[in-house]
C-alpha cells in the first residue's frame, strides 16, 4: 500500500485560484471587427442609374474593387463586414455594366437601397462631371 504525503492547503489554494484564472481569462479573446470593400451608401446606390458614363460612376461610388480583367465593361463593389463576434458576415455587391462606356444593366445583391428617414434633410450629392470633350478632327 502507498501512501502519499498530505497536500498542504496552500498548494491546494494556489491550483484552486491558478484553475479558477484560465478558466476566466479563456472566454476573454479580443476578436476585432474587419471590414473589406467599398462601403456603400444608400444614398449612393439609388443614385446609380442606366445611362450615366465611367467617370460618373467613378465619382459617385468610386474606384470598383474588383476591376474584371477579361471584362472591362463590369465593374464590382464588394464589401464585407466580419463582426468578430462569432456572427454571419455581412456581404454587399453592387455590379455595374457598361455598354459603350455608359451604364447598360445594374446588378444589386445585399446594397443599401433604403433612404434613412432623416435623409430628407441631408444635403444633396454633388453633381457628377461630365466627362471630357474629344477634340473633333
């Protein structure tokens, strides 16, 4: 028969607290929230309408994220917003394509389109540039 010596209630207190530490300190990880993309507006989105040239475009929501190498004509806005929190992500796409470098078709997958309320005493965008004149020949 073995017998062991008696803890002394010292080291029994300091496992105790040292268990009780990581047990709390475990459930405290920083996740920060990541956001990717072009962020857009709504007030922005509802602006974008058929017809209007790459340098409107441009101006209005900005450079596309994904600029399509084999398709010059469609331009992406992605935006991604990852809370951290164990939550879903929050994804938008806004999809533009020109035809004759003017808007032909608008693809909207999770963008803003809905004004807030107090929009109505917002300031209004700024008018777009009309894109240059070519010289004629």
């Amino acid at each position: 028969m073995v017998h062991s010596a008696p803890r002394s209630p010292a080291v029994t207190l300091i496992g105790a607290l040292l268990l009780g530490c990581t047990l709390l300190l475990s459930g405290c990880v920083y996740r920060m929230a990541v956001q990717q993309g072009n962020f857009l507006d709504a007030r922005q989105v509802v602006q974008v309408k058929e017809g209007m040239t790459r340098a409107q475009i441009r101006f209005l929501l900005g450079t596309p994220m994904l600029p399509d190498a084999f398709n010059r004509d469609r331009w992406d806005y992605l935006y991604t917003l990852n809370l951290g929190d164990g939550s879903a992500a929050t994804r938008q796409r806004l999809t533009v394509y020109f035809e004759n470098d003017k808007v032909s078709r608008i693809e909207n997958a999770g963008a803003p389109t809905e004004l807030p309320a107090d929009s109505s005493t917002a300031p209004a965008a700024p008018a777009a540039p009309s894109p240059p004149a070519t010289p004629s020949t």
